[in-house]
C-alpha cells in the first residue's frame, strides 16, 4: 500500500530538479540493495529519502521526463507523512507551481492539511489490520535502514497506533548493528546463500536463513563464513545452534556478537566444505 504523487512541470522551458533540492537539512537519501538495506548517498532509478532523527520508512522518488514521481509507503509514522509533504511543497516552490496530482487527482498545496490526516487514518488502518487480523502472523515492513519483521510481541507494542509505529521503527533502526543478509551464487546445480560474520561485531541475523522476495528461496542451500578475511565456512543450521539467542531484536533475527575464541570454537566443531 502505497501513496503516489506526480509533480509534472508546466511551460516551454523545465528546471531540472536534483534529489538534493528536495531535501532540508536533517534529510538523507540512498537506495536499497538487493536486500533491501540502506546504501547511504547513492542515487539510482528508485532514491529514497529519509530523515535520520526519525527513521521511520522514508519515501521513494523516480523520475520520468518532466514526471517526478513520489510513493509513500503505507502504513508510516507520521512523521514520515509530514516529510512526505514538505519534500512535495519543496518542490512545487521551486518548479513555482502549487498543484501535483495524487491517485491522479489534482490537487493544490492548501490541501496538505487534509492529506496527511487521510494518511494517518490510512496507516492507523492498515496498522489495525496488521496487529489484530489474525491472518498476518509474521509481515516483514520495509524501513528506511533495513527490513523488521512484525510478529506478535511487535503486535503488542505496536497496537495499531501510528505514534507507537513510528517509536518503534525509530528505535529499532537507531540501533548500532550490521544487518546480515546473504549473497547468493549460482554453482553447477545449487543455488548457494553465504552470509558473512565478523568477530567483535554487533550483527543481526535471523534464526531461519531466507531471502525477501525470492522466488528460489526453497532451492538455496545456506552457509556462513565466520571469521576476518577467511573461507572458513560452516552450515547456517549448525552456526544459528551454537551462538547466544537470548537478544532478541525482531520477530526474525538476534543480535549476536562473536568473540575470536567462539568463532574459533564453533569452526573447530562444525567446518565444512561447499
């Protein structure tokens, strides 16, 4: 569920507008890898703008000719609601034009107001939906730094309240922690996930190895490395059996942080070969 806004220019003669001229001075921009991670103060075909004093989901920016094309994914913090309409004000005083088309509606700035109520009315909504249909036992949300998953402790801090979201997504991003995903290589007759874990370093990880919006999922075999530039590799299972579970950060995945005797236990027990 997302909100869309077009900006579309009017006239013979177009300013061209820069991601860095929609930004005030506490916004960030960056793009997402392929694990849907933040790669901070990068630009590509989809940008994401986002406020590091309020993480929250950020908002995303495309552009198509003379098209500037705005999605707000839904539901948000409202915080990221009022970012999401300041950006379009910003935009429209420096193309000098008050008027952009929202679900291909025109709309004029003087209607802001209403529109970041209806978001949050929306949010609230989905929010509903996410914390007491039961039907949703696990959904993964994407923020503006990384993925969280939203199970039912999640459920019960969150309780279906916009302000409770946006507090949680802020707190959970701000923590200082490398989230681990998987690279993922193709040999002769298997797909090979590796996710890579260095001593002395807080990462998060997931209890069970998977990859977002994969479709071969089921057919990767997974694997860690452990260690500082080294091949030692051992099975995910084996590697998730062996380390300290108990700090917990989302529904998914624990942080964990490996001094060089563990890393070293658990290679003496479980190294392997791909």
């Amino acid at each position: 569920m997302a909100v869309e806004v077009k900006i579309k220019q009017k006239g013979l003669f177009k300013k061209k507008i820069e991601i860095e001229d929609m930004l005030s001075n506490n916004l960030l921009f960056g793009v997402m890898d392929e694990n849907f991670r933040m790669v901070p103060n990068e630009k590509g075909k989809y940008t994401i703008i986002y406020d590091p004093n309020n993480l929250a989901r950020g908002l995303e920016v495309s552009f198509e000719k003379n098209i500037i094309d705005l999605r707000l994914p839904l539901p948000t913090a409202k915080s990221d609601i009022e970012m999401f309409y300041n950006v379009i004000k910003r935009i429209c005083n420096k193309l000098k034009i008050d008027s952009f088309e929202r679900y291909d509606e025109v709309l004029t700035l003087d209607t802001i107001d209403q529109l970041i109520r209806d978001d949050v009315d929306a949010s609230t909504r989905a929010l509903d939906d996410i914390c007491y249909d039961k039907q949703y036992e696990t959904i993964t949300i994407f923020g503006a730094l990384n993925p969280i998953a939203i199970g039912s402790k999640e459920k019960d801090t969150i309780k279906g309240s916009v302000d409770n979201f946006g507090k949680f997504l802020k707190e959970k991003q701000e923590i200082d922690a490398y989230y681990a995903a998987p690279k993922l290589y193709k040999s002769d007759t298997d797909i090979i996930g590796i996710y890579v874990i260095t001593e002395k370093v807080d990462s998060i990880v997931p209890l069970k190895p998977k990859v977002i919006m994969n479709n071969e999922n089921q057919n990767i075999k997974f694997y860690t490395i452990i260690g500082d530039g080294t091949n030692d590799v051992v099975k995910y299972e084996d590697f998730i059996s062996s380390v300290d579970q108990s700090n917990y950060y989302d529904d998914e995945h624990i942080i964990i942080n490996l001094s060089k005797k563990e890393i070293e236990n658990i290679l003496e027990k479980y190294r392997t070969e791909i």
